[in-house]
C-alpha cells in the first residue's frame, strides 16, 4: 500500500539490505561503526565473543560474499513472544530468519532501528545461535550505546522482536 506521497510505509520494515557471509566483515568493527544518538556500537557477549555463535542447518546462504536481504520485518509483531517459539512462526509465514552477520548489516545501514521506537525495535536473529545451548544473538539500544549481545532463546522481551526476510538474492550456494 503506498502513502499520499507514493512511497511505501515501513513501520517496522525495511525493504533492502545489502548483508554478508559469516567471516567476510569482522563484527566488532561493524558495530564500532553503528552509531545512534551520538554513541558507536559494542559487542558484549561475555563470556562469548561472536565466533561462537553460527548459521542453523536449515539455513541456506547465497554463495556472494555479499547478498541482498528483501523486505525486511523487525518482529514488531514478535514482541514478547520467545525466539524459539517465533522461529516457528517465522518459517510458517515462508519467511527465513536473520543470522547474527545480517542484523548487524541491518542495523549499520538502518541504525535507527535501535532507537525509533514509534516505527522500529531492536532485534534478535534467530538464524544464528551457539552450538550446544539455547543463546541466539542480539542488537539493542542500552547503556547510552547500540550493543550486540544474546539472550536465551526461551525469554521474552518487550523490545526484542525476531527479524526475518522475505527472501535472500545471490547466487545460489553451490
């Protein structure tokens, strides 16, 4: 549906982002480079550090180093509702989860999502998780500072909402 002005709404999303194959950008440089309300991002995933957390099975990335991200939901609709149960509902909508790599793309090339909180909300990437427990990566806006942590897959939030795409574009993984 478009607005008087003939653009699209995206109250909650994004219709583009250009994202990257885990090991192609480092993450700690890639939040020092997201900036909202005048701070730069950090990543504080004690006792973890973003090598630990990988891509789920059922995953399948384009082969690119970098791809493109289509039509893009924060999880506005998500709020309060587990990664783990919205990974479910997710992959029903034929949607596919963000990994940890994508939302950090996102949230550098749309750092408003941190703290627009008429149109947007922090996120969870679903797509990504550590071997062996139940943590699933996460950006939000805290201490004055975007931060990429985690969180345990089986906790609610009132401002995390599990992102997902409509589709990823590149070329197919071989």
């Amino acid at each position: 549906m478009l607005d008087i002005a003939g653009e699209i709404p995206i109250s909650g999303n994004v219709p583009l982002c250009v994202a990257f194959r885990p090991g192609v950008v480092n993450l700690v440089d890639a939040m020092a480079r997201i900036e909202a309300k005048s701070a730069t991002g950090v990543v504080e995933m004690t006792p973890l550090s973003p090598d630990a957390f990988h891509v789920i099975d059922r995953i399948q990335l384009p082969h690119d180093e970098f791809y493109l991200l289509l039509d893009i939901d924060t999880g506005r609709d998500l709020l309060n509702v587990s990664p783990e149960a919205s990974l479910a509902i997710i992959e029903r909508r034929g949607r596919t989860p963000l990994t940890m790599e994508e939302g950090v793309a996102l949230t550098t090339q749309h750092p408003e999502l941190l703290t627009d909180k008429k149109d947007y909300n922090c996120i969870q990437m679903a797509g990504s998780r550590k071997a062996g427990d139940q943590r699933i990566p996460s950006i939000w806006f805290s201490k004055g500072r975007p931060r990429l942590g985690w969180c345990w897959d089986r906790n609610v939030h009132t401002w995390l909402g599990s992102a997902s795409a409509a589709f990823r574009l590149g070329e197919a993984t071989r």
